[in-house]
C-alpha cells in the first residue's frame, strides 16, 4: 500500500495540510490540467460546495472519484443531456 503524503495547501489565504496518497495527488494534478484550473481555485471549490459534516480531504478524495466516473459517463456513455462538465457534475456529487 501506497504511504500517504502530508502537503501543506493554501485557500481562502490560509494553509492547512492535506495527506492523500501519491496517486489522488495525481488525480487532482490532472484534473486541474484537464479542466485549466489551478490547483488552489479547485479546493476552493471543493471546500465551499462540501457537505459541512466532511472534512476536506475526504472531500477532495470523494470529488476526485466522482470526477472520474462523470467523465467517463459523459465521454463515452452521453448521459448527460445537457452537456455538463465532469467538474460541476462532481461537485454536484459532494453536495
């Protein structure tokens, strides 16, 4: 099993540290290439859309998962009549 790394990040101007394994840093890497967003500003969604009772991490973790399954819905399934973006429908998702 992969250890999980510790990463101080900063939103909303304050920092607070993270621990997410190697491959959910990825994750988040690439979707933030994938959608042009900056890594700070996806967090930030993240945290403002979060269900109050789940911390961050478990947030990012849970948005991630999410992420991935409505992309590869939306790409190669069309189930999404209204040609919703992967990130909005999974911020939708940690709601």
């Amino acid at each position: 099993m992969a250890s999980l790394s510790n990463r101080v990040v900063t939103i909303y101007n304050r920092k607070t540290s993270m621990r997410l394994a190697p491959a959910e840093w990825k994750a988040i890497e690439t979707i933030c290439e994938r959608e042009n967003i900056k890594r700070k500003n996806l967090l930030e969604l993240i945290d403002a859309n979060r269900d109050e009772k789940m911390g961050l991490t478990s947030s990012v973790r849970l948005f991630s998962l999410i992420y991935y399954i409505k992309s590869t819905q939306l790409k190669y399934y069309n189930t999404d009549k209204n040609n919703s973006s992967p990130i909005i429908e999974a911020i939708k998702g940690i709601i």
